[in-house]
C-alpha cells in the first residue's frame, strides 16, 4: 500500500486471521502503535479510552485496494495525529 515510511501487516499477514475485535486490538497493540482498518462497526464495538494503540477508520466502501489507494495521502496526514485510545476517521 502507499504508506511509505510506515510498517505496514495486514491480519492474514500477522497471523491473527479469525481473531476476534477485542483480542485483535490487544494482540496490534503489542506490536503496532496504530491500527487502520475499513471496519466502520468496530468503533462501536469496543471501548477504546484503556488501549495503548491508536485506531484510524478509512470510511471507504470497500477494501479494495483500487478503492483505498486515493485515499492513502489522508491517512498519512491522519497517522502523526493519531493518538492512542482514539479513533481517527478519514474520508474520501
């Protein structure tokens, strides 16, 4: 993806494939300091004040990387401000 500068894992690619919400967002949270996904449900299914890892939802609608490329230079203005416990939203 065009986050150059940046580690970038998808779920799969981590191993965490079937992993629940909750325990996604501890396990990434070992390992990562921001979380960025397309799940726009998963904000209302946690409570994110306690995490150490912050979250940035991409309101695109889908995951198609065709579809998620334009919206990259937001996202790379987005992580700097990200802050943990704290969901960032980016919009197309």
């Amino acid at each position: 993806m065009e986050l150059s500068g940046h580690e970038v894992t998808t779920v799969a690619e981590a191993g965490w494939a079937g992993v629940k919400n909750g325990a996604l967002l501890q396990l990434a949270a070992t390992r990562f300091e921001v979380l960025l996904t397309v799940d726009r449900n998963l904000e209302y299914q946690q409570n994110y004040s306690s995490l150490t890892i912050a979250v940035i939802v991409v309101d695109a609608p889908s995951n198609d990387v065709e579809v998620l490329r334009p919206l990259m230079p937001k996202v790379l203005e987005a992580l700097p401000k990200a802050k943990p416990g704290v969901v960032t939203h980016v919009h197309g």
